[in-house]
C-alpha cells in the first residue's frame, strides 16, 4: 500500500485549520446583525384606556421576535418605527417594549437565541399634528445597533386602512388591529371597541433600562 504523500497530509491539516478557523469567526467573533419575525399583530390607534380621559397620542403597538444572526448578539441602542403614506413621513421614536412590566428601550442585547416581547411607539409629546387616516401605509421599522453608524431596517410592511377604519380612528375611542394570517400570507384587519386595548404607556410609569 502506497503511503499518502506528506502534502497530502498537510493540505488536509490546512483545510481543517482554515475550516476551524472560519467556524470559530462566524460563531464568536463575527458582529452580525438582527433580523426580525413578521409581527403576529399590529396596532394603530390611540395609547391607553377607552375610558381613560384624553387619547389623542398616536401609538404603533407590534409582537415579533427579534433574534441575532451571530452567537456574540447585538446591542440595540434605539428602536423606532417610521409610518409613510403618500407624501408624509412620520416617525414613532418614543420606544416602549416589555410584557408584563414595562421599559423605555435603551441597550437591549439581543442574543442568538431571540428575544419575544411586545413593542410600543409614540410619538413626541410636542407631536399632536399626526392623525391616522384612510389610505395605503407602509410601516418601516428601523434599529439604531451599538457600533454601527447607520440604523438597519427590520421591516417594511403594507397596510391598507379603509376610510371608515380611518374615519373611526380619528374619533380617539376605538384602535386598529392588524392580524397576521398565515394561510393567506396577509394581514387581516378589524376595529377594536372594547374598554382596553393594548397596554397604557400614558397613564402609567415606564421603567428605564
């Protein structure tokens, strides 16, 4: 039996170490990024109580996953969410996220693993200009990571609300759900009238972290 040559066994230890090498970069040292799950839910309408007094502060509430395509994760500084319709542009930059207890979000790492939890956005408190209304809107989502100098977009999405959605979304009594469905690979909507929609960010206070 002939022996293998010695550059045989060398370039088979080579390729091992490049290969070992290239796992160990993409497992710990890669910094990748942060990928987002198509929302389960998402809801526009006013923040807090049916029955709560004022509620003329516009909020995008959304349930999604946010996972990171690297084992060392990502640090998410700031989280905000942009609605466009025709020519109007507006960003929802006040960041709540949290289940059961709420928090201002700021410095949320983000493993490879996946965090689950549910999203607000409001706007300014200055801002009392915006009106939701009947038309075509796509809602953008954008993460502001630690080290990078641009944010990164997780997510547009198209959403048609009707001008009787519209109509009674600017009414402040009532909010709109979109639910993710599925089997047709869309988004159904319907009006909410019951006294609570999601979770008050307003009336409530909000934990930094």
């Amino acid at each position: 039996m002939v022996a293998p040559s010695p550059f045989v066994a060398i370039g088979i230890a080579v390729c091992a170490l490049l290969v070992s090498c290239l796992t160990l970069w993409l497992s710990y040292f890669r910094r990748g990024s942060i990928r987002m799950t198509k929302p389960s839910v998402i809801y526009f309408g006013p923040d807090g109580s049916r029955t709560g007094g004022t509620r003329d502060r516009p909020k995008i509430f959304l349930r999604s996953l946010l996972i990171a395509n690297s084992k060392r994760g990502r640090v998410i500084e700031h989280l905000y969410a942009t609605l466009i319709r025709q020519e109007t542009r507006q960003n929802f930059n006040v960041w709540v996220y949290g289940d059961d207890k709420l928090k201002r979000g700021s410095g949320l790492h983000v493993s490879d693993v996946g965090i689950v939890t549910n999203h607000h956005f409001l706007l300014p408190t200055d801002n009392s200009e915006f009106r939701f209304r009947g038309g075509l809107y796509t809602l953008e989502l954008y993460a502001k990571l630690l080290g990078d100098q641009t944010p990164s977009k997780l997510l547009s999405q198209s959403l048609e609300v009707s001008d009787a959605e519209g109509a009674s979304l600017s009414s402040h009594m009532c909010g709109l759900y979109f639910d993710w469905g599925p089997q047709g690979n869309g988004y159904a909507s319907h009006l909410d009238r019951a006294e609570d929609g999601p979770r008050s960010i307003s009336n409530e206070p909000v934990a930094s972290g």
